[in-house]
C-alpha cells in the first residue's frame, strides 16, 4: 500500500455514487492534467465498501475510460471503511527488514480480523530511534476479499492493478502536492463522500490519526426524502438543486432548508467528536486548519456548521492548485466544480517513483 511505481498510473477512485479517473503526465513545472472523468454508479452498487454490482462498476470504468481517452493502463485504487484497519503503533526500535519479518505476528495484537484474511503493510514513521529504544509504525490491514473484488472488477475493466492505497492517504498526499503547510501545527484533511468520512490528521507530514466515520452526502438525500415523503432519486434532484419541484407537489424551500441543516449540523458534530477525540489523546496539539473535499464538501452551508462547530478555520481544497491544466482542454470553471470531488484521484495518479 505504501510502495510507490515509477510508470504513469490512473488514479481510479470508485466512490459508492461514482467512479472517477484521474491521468497525469509530466509537465514543464510538476505534474499536469492529462485526462479527467466521472461516471455515476446505480444506487447500491457498492455498500459498506462491498461491491455489489461487479458488472455496473466495470461498465462504468469502460465507459469512463473511453470518453476521456485515457491512455495509461496501469491503475492505483484506494479502499476504505470498516473492511480497513489503521493503526499507530510504537514497537521496539530495528531496521525495516526485521520489522518485515515481525510485523504479522505484531499486527495480530492489534488487527481484530484473522490476520490470514487480510493483506498487512506498514511504515516506520520515526525518522529516528527514539532513545528509549521505541519507535513508531503505521499499520495498515485491508481484508483480502475486499481488495481482490476491486482488483477483479479492474482487470475486467482492462486495466492492470498495480497499488491499493487507502482513501485517507491518498487525500494526503493531494494536500502535499497543492499545499505548503509553514507551520508545524496538525492539519486536518477530512473527506465527505457519499456514504464515508475519511478523517486524516496530518502533524509534521506525517499520518498522526485516522478514522472513518459511515456517515456522508446520503444523509441529506434520506433526510430530504423522509422530510418531503418523496422517492430517493427525487430528493437526490432536489439535494442538487435540479427539481424545483416533483410529481406535481410544490416543494417549500425553507422545508428543504431546515432538512438540509439538520443533516449538515449532525455531520459536523461527528467530525467534532473525532477531532476532540484526537485533542484527549494529544493535548500538546492544536489543530490549525481544517480542510475539506470529497462531493460533499461543497453541500450549501456545510463548511460553514463545520467551522461554527469545531471553532477551526475550514477552506475547501483545490486537488489541481499545484497542478498544469491546459486551459484550452479543461475548463477551468469546470475544474473548480469538481475538483473537491477528485481529491481521492488526484492523489492516487501522483504515486509515481
């Protein structure tokens, strides 16, 4: 997960609503835009991170790749959710091969699956032995099932899979490609997709906690939904703000409003609890920033309760603010209305040697 290739990859994000592919090549200042695409998925074809209609997905990957033109076969994708296991770990200090030939004895301690069902990597995030003979790792386990269903509907689709990152991290090394952060204040990178929130907080350019929250975008359309008794595709429309009314019923802006808002506050104090809960175990840090992307970021008023809430600046990413996009191929208005959503793919196509 944390090995990096010296070919151009895809960055292929297969988000629960949408698959969404990132291409990069080499430019004459860093990485620019080669390719850029999204595709919707049928409702309920990926639950809890378990893909349930293989074949939609691999469709939606074909038809992605096509209409974009994308060239590069090799592709990086990324996992999440309960099926994934993160974990900062302090070990007594040695090199990385003995940490190599330890580490699925190590991870038993702290994995809660069989650890022969899922797939380990780590990394040592001491950059030195500290003196009491400790250091730290990041520990990451992914169930084996669940990464061979991604790799299956990959290769269905034409593409060679080369690295399973993770949601989280990928996000990260986004930011650190478009952000220069000058102090040394812990960051947080917070991802709001559909049915997920990937919480990152980054201290120093390094992973000091994460978490996962199943909670995202969905909400407001089951919230809008219940509100306005309407069918599930209706209030998605309305979430988007494409019906202003449905089936023939005036649909109350202010109702929608106030279905809106219940949803934004109960996200944001979810967000809240993790970030207090990273203050209890580390009271010498204070966050300094919070920064959002994932689709719904950009929900009317979300970044807003989000700040009221935790009483910490929030700005919405750019994932292609340090990125070439040649304008005469991207629209740049374009770029910016779906540029929270690709944060996860940018970050997957910058893994490079």
């Amino acid at each position: 997960m944390f090995s990096q290739r010296s070919k151009p990859v895809i960055g292929l994000d297969i988000g629960s609503h949408a698959v969404k592919v990132v291409e990069l090549r080499p430019g004459k200042k860093g990485p620019q835009l080669a390719s850029l695409g999204m595709a919707a998925l049928p409702s309920e074809a990926i639950v809890d991170g378990a893909l349930l209609n293989a074949s939609a997905i691999v469709e939606a990957i074909r038809g992605v790749l096509a209409n974009n033109r994308v060239k590069a076969k090799d592709a990086v994708v990324s996992v999440s959710g309960h099926s994934v296991i993160i974990k900062k770990i302090s070990l007594p200090a040695m090199t990385e091969e003995e940490l190599g030939e330890q580490i699925q004895w190590e991870a038993e301690q702290y994995i809660p699956f069989d650890i022969n069902d899922v797939n380990l990597d780590f990394q040592i995030l001491s950059g030195e032995f500290e003196t009491e003979g400790k250091m730290d790792v990041l520990l990451v386990a992914a169930k084996k099932e669940m990464v061979n269903d991604y790799v299956n509907v990959i290769t269905e689709a034409g593409l060679r899979p080369t690295v399973v990152d993770v949601d989280a991290f990928a996000v990260e090394t986004m930011f650190e490609t478009n952000y220069a952060p000058t102090a040394n204040d812990p960051v947080a990178l917070v991802n709001i997709g559909a049915s997920l929130i990937n919480i990152n907080i980054v201290k120093n350019n390094l992973s000091a906690f994460t978490r996962d929250i199943a909670c995202g975008g969905n909400q407001y359309t089951e919230e809008i939904q219940k509100t306005l008794h309407l069918s599930f595709q209706e209030a998605e429309s309305i979430k988007l703000g494409e019906t202003p009314s449905v089936a023939g019923k005036e649909i109350v802006p202010q109702e929608v409003d106030n279905a809106m808002r219940t949803v934004s506050e109960s996200l944001a104090g979810e967000i809240q609890r993790s970030l207090e809960f990273f203050g209890a175990t580390a009271p010498e840090d204070r966050i300094s920033k919070i920064y959002l992307s994932g689709g719904c970021s950009r929900m009317p008023g979300l970044p807003a309760v989000i700040e009221d809430k935790t009483r910490i600046p929030v700005e919405i990413v750019d994932p292609f603010r340090g990125i070439e996009c040649d304008p005469k191929i991207f629209d740049a208005e374009y770029l910016r209305e779906v540029g929270p959503s690709m944060g996860v793919g940018v970050g997957l196509a910058l893994r490079k040697g």
